[in-house]
C-alpha cells in the first residue's frame, strides 16, 4: 500500500497537494461556524402570563402571532393561589429560560410579574395588558378603584366555593355569569364569552389582599396596554399606573379582555418591547 501511495504521489502531485492543502484548511473551518453562529444576538424568550378568571387559553391570538412572528414563546400555568406563592412559581419557570426575557401579564397577571421580575437579570422587559402594576406595599383589591364592577357586594359578583387546605376564610372566587358575560368579557362575542365563562379558573379571595413586594418597573422598562373600555380596571386606573410606571402607553378600543379581542394591536406592542431588548 505504501509503495502504491508513493506511485500516485509521483505520478499526480498537484492532486495530493490540492488534497493536503484542503485537509489543513477543514479544522479551520469546522472551528470556526460557531463563531459565526453566535455573532447574532439570542431571539428574547416572551413569556406571557394570564390572570385570574381566566387560563392560558386568553393568549392564543397573541401567543399564534408572536411564532409566526419567529420568537420563542412561552405560558405559563398561574396558580390564581397567593400573590407570593403566584410569583414564586413563576420566578421559578424563568429561572429554566436561557437568555433574555420579555416578560407580559394580564390583569391579575400584572401583579405576578412586578413581583416575580425583581431580581432576574434576564428580565429585560415588561408588558402589562389591562394589568395592575402594584407599587411595593399594595394590595390589587385596592388598586381597581369604586367604578370598577368588582367594587360592588361581594355577594352579588362571585361565587364562593371551598377549597382543599384553604386558610380560615378563604375560598375560590367565580366571577357570577351577569358580571363576566357583561363586565369582564365586555366586547367579546357573546358565544365565546360565555364559553370563557363556563371555564373560567377561580382566584382564591386572600390572593387579592396581600400586599405586593418590590416594584419591578421601577428598574425595567416596560410597556402598557390600556383598554379604554376595561371595566375591571377602568381606563383612568390603568393610566394611573402606567404613568407611575414610566410605561409606553397603547390605548385601545376595548373591554377587561383587548388580548382577545384585539391581538394584532396588542402583539405590535410585545414587539415593541422586543425591539427594544433586541437593540439593548
């Protein structure tokens, strides 16, 4: 075989040095593709997280966009338990999730990740749609205002039910059908309202009353959804908050449930803090 090695080198040596030359220059190659691969910054992971009378489900018309947009997407389960508790679990989830983060909530949701993204540098931004953004100390029960159509008997919108290992006092809250179909999921067609309705998840009664930890929109930017129809958190006490927050503000023409009714306006504004942590 050497022999026969020795022949081909004589009889074509341009060949084995084309060859040789090709094999020295391979290595080099191979090495360096990732180089070239990680010059491109990492897509933000979105991670959308839903509030109380409601599950995952609320994002599907935000969350279908934002992956035909080519984004990573990510929802969450919210317990609907504790305020604490609530953010702890998702604290936890972000803690799994590589790079940086667009961090969105709805409603009840809002409060969850101002406390969940206090500490968590890879929380580049946050996205509050028809959302409480509870300064430290605050309770969400205090946060609707008296217009809100949770402001009312207590008897007279929920449903209480008991649950396993509840604290003294504390029960599951249904919001009742007349308050959904016409408060909650006001502008949203009256079939799928009440589907929404009859599959709503319950937010335990003390979730609403503890008070929130430190502020994350203090160090994060953020962005706000306002629906000017809202009538769980009326228009002026989303901009209360939204302004205190030093949040781009978006209104739209809608009710409590604009991520619904309104995904494309409300998408535009997730990519809008996209392109700002992508930029960063």
């Amino acid at each position: 075989m050497k022999r026969f090695q020795v022949a081909l080198r004589r009889r074509f040596p341009l060949l084995f040095a084309a060859v040789a030359v090709a094999l020295l220059a391979w290595p080099a190659v191979v090495v360096a593709r990732p180089a070239a691969e990680d010059a491109y910054p990492l897509r933000p992971t979105i991670v959308l997280v839903h509030g109380a009378w409601a599950d995952g489900s609320s994002w599907d018309g935000v969350t279908a966009r934002l992956q035909a947009a080519g984004y990573p997407v990510r929802v969450p389960p919210n317990p609907l338990r504790s305020l604490p508790g609530d953010s702890e679990t998702i604290a936890d989830f972000l803690s799994t999730i590589k790079g940086p983060i667009v961090l969105a909530g709805h409603s009840y949701g809002g409060a969850v990740i101002t406390n969940t993204a206090e500490g968590n540098a890879n929380v580049r931004a946050l996205v509050y749609v028809d959302a409480f953004a509870p300064d430290e100390g605050e309770k969400v029960v205090d946060l609707v205002g008296p217009d809100s159509v949770l402001a009312g008997d207590p008897a007279t919108i929920f449903d209480f039910v008991p649950y396993p290992g509840a604290p003294d006092g504390d029960a599951d809250l249904y919001l009742q059908e007349q308050v959904f179909l016409t408060g909650f999921a006001n502008g949203v067609p009256a079939e799928q309202a009440a589907v929404l309705w009859a599959s709503q998840r319950p937010l335990a009664a003390t979730a609403s009353n503890q008070p929130s930890g430190p502020a994350a929109w203090k160090t994060i930017p953020s962005w706000y959804v306002v629906g000017t129809q809202d009538q769980v958190i009326p228009k002026d006490r989303q901009l209360f908050m939204a302004k205190r927050a030093g949040s781009a503000v978006t209104k739209v023409d809608a009710g409590h449930l604009s991520l619904v009714t309104n995904p494309d306006e409300v998408t535009a504004v997730v990519l809008d803090a996209v392109k700002h942590v992508s930029a960063t």
